[in-house]
C-alpha cells in the first residue's frame, strides 16, 4: 500500500513482512484488520479471529 507505514521489515523483492500482534506468537501475520483509517492490526490464520473481534469492538 502506497500509504503504509514504513515499520515493518522487508522481505527480499520489497514485500513487508508482518508478525502476528498475539502475545508470543512469532508467526507471519498475513491477515490485516483496521477499521476507518487506523493502521492495521496483523494477526496469522491461526489468530485471525482475533482480528475479527477487533474491529467489531472498534
């Protein structure tokens, strides 16, 4: 995304590279939720329901 922060480490070929914001979970966090414009927060599938909660509670 043109407007995303640069935070998050690059992988090679530019991709960024999200981890899972679960307490001690290390994994790539591949699914992104945000509500409005508010930064995404990453979670892996394992804990994407998390994500989920998260924007129903925003």
């Amino acid at each position: 995304m043109s407007d995303e922060q640069n935070t998050a480490p690059r992988k090679a070929g530019g991709i960024y590279e999200h981890f899972c914001e679960h307490p001690g979970c290390k994994k790539d966090g591949g699914w992104g939720f945000a509500t409005g414009k508010q930064a995404p927060h990453w979670f892996c599938y394992e804990h994407k329901a998390e994500g989920k909660q998260y924007t129903a509670q925003q």
